[in-house]
C-alpha cells in the first residue's frame, strides 16, 4: 500500500500502529513532541488497523519548490506632458561622445544633429534656477556633481533643449526628455556614467525608459557634457564652455570641434554639415557666421553661455 501524505508524517488509525521514522525518534528526543497531524488529514487518510499495517511499505512525497504564488499586477498610471511656449530654435538632441552615427528628425547623414526641439529662452535669468524649480532638480544637480561637471552647465542644457520639460519624442526622431538625447547617445552616455559611478545603478530608471525619468537622463547627459568638454580640452579649448560645448552637444563632435575653434565671421553651415531640411529646422541659413549662432545661444542663456564646463574649472 502507498499513501501520499503532504507536508506530514503518516499516522495509523485508532488501534493501529505508528509508523516511525529514525529521523522522527531523534527529533522527538532532542525536542520532546512531534509536529501534530490535523484532524482534517487524520479523517482524509484511512490506514487500515490491522498489525499487517506495521509491516507495509510507505511512500511519503514532499512537493518540490515552493507552491505557486499570486502575482500581483497594477495598472500603469497615465503621464501627461506640459510643453514650453516661447522660443523654439534651438535644437534637440546630442551627438554623442564620440558617437555622431545617430540622428533625430529623418537626418541620417551621421551629424548627431536634431532638428529644432522644445527648448526656450532663459529670459535673463539663471539656467540654475530654472533647473532647480523642477521637481527633479535636486537630483539633476546630483547628477552633475557625480559627473565632474558645473550643475549650471547641466541646467543650460535643459533650458536650450526643452525649456526643462520632460518632452517626448515627436514623430521623426528619438530625442526625448528634459535633455532630448536620442536612443544611441543615451544608452552609450548611461552606461559610461555608471561605469564612473557604479552605486548610481540602484537609483536609476534602467534601459531606454530612462530618458523619460529626468533625474536619470541628467546622468547621461552631464556624462555628455564632461565628454565634450573633455574632447575641446584635447582639441586646444583650455576650459570649455557652456557656449563651446554647446557646439558638440548640438552638431556632433566632428562638426561641434569645428565650429568651437571657428572665428565669429566663419561660415556655419561650411562646418555643421547638415541637411537642409534641419539648417532649416535650426534656424540655420547659408549666410549664418558662428558668430550669429552664438549670439542665439547668449541671448538664450545670458551670462550662463559663459560658466566652464567642468566643475573642477
């Protein structure tokens, strides 16, 4: 006879014989009891209460694993956007650290450039203080901290590309975020960020959702924005810019390099190359000097277009 009993040891009916295990006894020595069977499994299982009970073989089956659980779900909770209103010229995206083979808005000739993004004008005042009024301010400064870089850089940069809104994506491109970095930079940018500091892991919104959570692109792009800086200082800019690194964060290294080392009466669109579906979308003509571009900039941000990069600057 074989009885499969869960979770217990097998007892015998009344006047029958127990079947005790030499693990059991020695349990029942060093504790003194027995875990009791319930009256329910005693009622559920009939032994016979014969003596022959004694001599039969029993199988006892333990369930493998622990037992199925109940996953709780939740619905996902609605996201709704607020969009800046004021001045739309400046661009959206990065060209990457040292990557410039993405682009936004349809532009696939490798510039790392977007067309025209959501930013807005500082109006005179600080980048810093626009950044700090959001609710992810604090966290955005953090950011730029881990990274080596001057949080008002980091602000300059959420007020150029989206007025520090947390923008989506449009219809012709991946830049997205308060930051408006596109897909290839910011998973490259994330991940050398938390190669610097790797307990940012436990804190950050993982994979490409990341962008959307502004405290976690700001790791990517102050990381973005240490890198330029870095790439002007090895390209004879001794401390960078928020003007000068604004090149490479708009146009891509290739061409960002180029305009930061040009003369204000250089011809811009002889060094961005761009299409001209996005010199049109930045309010970029065939007559634009650098200089006319960096007035923009200036006009946008004030005396922040000229705050160093890097924090240790």
């Amino acid at each position: 006879m074989s009885v499969i009993v869960w979770g217990s040891k097998p007892r015998g009916g009344a006047g029958g014989s127990k079947v005790v295990s030499p693990a059991c006894r020695n349990r029942k020595a060093r504790r003194g009891t027995h875990a009791p069977i319930t009256a329910a499994l005693m009622a559920a299982v009939a032994l016979p209460s014969s003596g022959a009970y004694a001599q039969s073989s029993l199988q006892v089956v333990v369930p493998s694993g622990l037992p199925v659980q109940v996953t709780p779900t939740y619905p996902e909770i609605g996201v709704t956007f607020s969009f800046p209103t004021g001045d739309t010229t400046s661009s959206g995206g990065a060209g990457g650290t040292g990557d410039t083979s993405g682009s936004t808005a349809g532009d696939t000739s490798g510039s790392g450039t977007s067309v025209a993004g959501a930013g807005g004008s500082d109006s005179g005042g600080s980048a810093y203080n626009t950044m700090m009024a959001q609710s992810w301010g604090t966290a955005a400064e953090n950011a730029a901290m881990a990274m080596g870089v001057n949080p008002t850089a980091l602000a300059a940069t959420c007020v150029m590309e989206s007025g520090c809104q947390n923008t989506p994506a449009g219809s012709t491109g991946s830049a997205s975020g308060a930051f408006q970095m596109i897909n290839s930079t910011y998973t490259a940018d994330i991940a050398a960020a938390v190669a610097i500091d790797p307990t940012i892991s436990d804190s950050i919104t993982p994979g490409l959702s990341g962008k959307m959570d502004p405290g976690t692109e700001a790791y990517a792009a102050a990381y973005e924005l240490m890198n330029d800086a870095q790439v002007l200082q090895n390209n004879g800019i001794a401390s960078p810019t928020v003007l000068d690194t604004r090149a490479i964060y708009q146009f891509g290294q290739a061409s960002g390099i180029l305009v930061a080392n040009a003369g204000p009466t250089d011809n811009l669109e002889a060094l961005v190359n761009l299409s001209p579906q996005n010199m049109a979308a930045n309010g970029i003509t065939s007559t634009t000097t650098v200089g006319q571009w960096q007035a923009t900039i200036a006009n946008k941000l004030g005396a922040t277009a000229n705050q160093v990069v890097l924090a240790a600057n």
